[in-house]
C-alpha cells in the first residue's frame, strides 16, 4: 500500500512522521482531525508500539477517537486532561503569520478548544496549503441548528463591510441532508476567495447570534511542519522566526502502513 501512495498523500505523511518527532514521554496531547493527522495518529501509534511510548491522546473528533483507539493510542477527555502540552493538526490553509483555516473535516470547534487549550500547537500539511493570503479554501462556520437560514443571512449581511473578495455563503450537506458536526450543528461554507483581515473576521462573526465558532485560527498555531513528496521537509517556527529544511526517511515497508493493506 505505502508504494501506491500519491505525492501529496507521501507529502502529508513525511509532514506527520517529522512532527511526531517534537513528541516526548509523559506529554499530554491534541490529535487532530483530517486527512493530515490520520498519519500522525498512525505515526504515533508506531512510536507507542516500537518505542514503548508513554502519552494519551485528547481526540478532537470521534473520527480521530476511533482510529487512535483502533490503532492502540491511549486517549481521554479534555475535562480529565485539564491542559495539554501540544497539539498536533492538520490545517487547509495557512498563511506567512501562521494564521490557519481549519474545518474541512467539520471538526473545527473541538479543534479549536483542544489546540487553545495546549502550550503548543504543530500544524502539519502538504505544501499546497501554504498561501500567502488566506481564502481559497472556503471558510467553515459552526451554526446552531435553529435559526440557520436567519443566523446564514446575517452571516451574508455583515460581509458586505468586510475585506472580502466573494461572499457566497452554502450550507454544507451530506448527501440529501445538511451535514451534522460531532456537537450537532451545521456548517457554513463562507466562499469568500480573499481575506483581507483574518482577525477582524474571525472576531466579527463570532457576534453573530446562532454563530458557535469559526474556522480562522489566529495566533494559536507555534510551528508549520511542510512535507514535500521528493523526502523534504520544511519546520517553520513562528516564536523563533527560524525556518529549517531536513530530510525524512520514506520506508514503505513500515508497521504504519499494515492496516492499510
């Protein structure tokens, strides 16, 4: 399986593998949802099984919770945990500052709650969602059930006096119905092709009545790890100012891969 693995997906495990590498015994950790971070619960759960490991997991999703269980990842609650001391996440995109946009997986409220509440947050990603000015990627929104089409139009009114280029709002859906968050909400999928002020906007909508959370992450992510499908890997470090660029090992025949088969 690991042979027939595309460059981004080869992309985003290198990022995984070097990022489980900041992991040290004893650590009290965020796992992420998505894509991304799948590998790095995979990675992880190498580390545990080869290296005799000690950590437990704080899933931000029952997605995650479930592999990380499958795979042998010790996890608990974040009221049990009480403070982290990292998390590590995917991200679809993220800019120059390090500002994130987050929800792809519609997991961004427990995203957001488990990374605020560590002393450190990794973001781990292909070099595709490295951007210099945030997005493309549609905006994901959390909404409370009741009310959603009222809580969308206000969403859709307060754009028109904000630094936007687009300002089409959607309902995600799954399949026939609207699709359902882990807390039972909805998403809204803000196209908005330009953000202009993410931090102004992340604090605007989150007045909106009905609005539970927005996928801007703003001043919470500490370090970008990028993985390159040629074995590159970049570590950006956003407290430092420093940038380094290393190689990691690709070997296909690794334990990380056996479930896949």
């Amino acid at each position: 399986m690991a042979a027939d693995l595309s460059p981004i997906d080869k992309a985003k495990f290198l990022a995984a593998k070097r990022a489980i590498d900041f992991v040290e015994g004893g650590m009290k950790l965020g796992l992420g949802t998505g894509s991304t971070a799948a590998w790095m619960v995979r990675c992880l759960a190498e580390r545990i099984r080869e290296e005799g490991l000690r950590v437990v997991g704080v899933p931000t999703s029952s997605r995650t919770a479930q592999l990380a269980t499958q795979l042998g990842v010790p996890i608990t609650t974040l009221d049990e945990a009480k403070w982290l001391d990292l998390t590590i996440d995917g991200a679809d995109e993220f800019d120059g500052n390090l500002n994130l946009i987050k929800g792809g997986g519609a997991a961004l409220l427990q995203e957001k709650i488990v990374a605020t509440a560590s002393d450190q947050m990794i973001v781990i990603a292909d070099a595709a969602k490295d951007v210099t000015q945030l997005g493309a990627f549609p905006l994901p929104v959390e909404v409370i059930p009741f009310g959603w089409q009222t809580t969308k139009a206000l969403v859709e009114e307060t754009l028109v006096s904000l630094d936007v280029l687009n300002r089409d709002v959607t309902l995600r859906m799954n399949g026939a119905a609207p699709l359902v968050t882990d807390e039972s909400n909805y998403i809204l999928d803000l196209h908005l092709k330009r953000i202009g002020n993410p931090r102004q906007l992340a604090l605007v909508l989150n007045q909106i009545p009905g609005v539970v959370e927005n996928g801007l992450f703003i001043d919470i992510c500490d370090i970008v790890v990028i993985g390159h499908a040629d074995g590159r890997v970049t570590v950006r470090d956003i407290n430092s100012g420093e940038t380094e660029e290393d190689r990691v090992e690709f070997v296909p025949t690794s334990n990380i891969f056996a479930d896949l088969d």
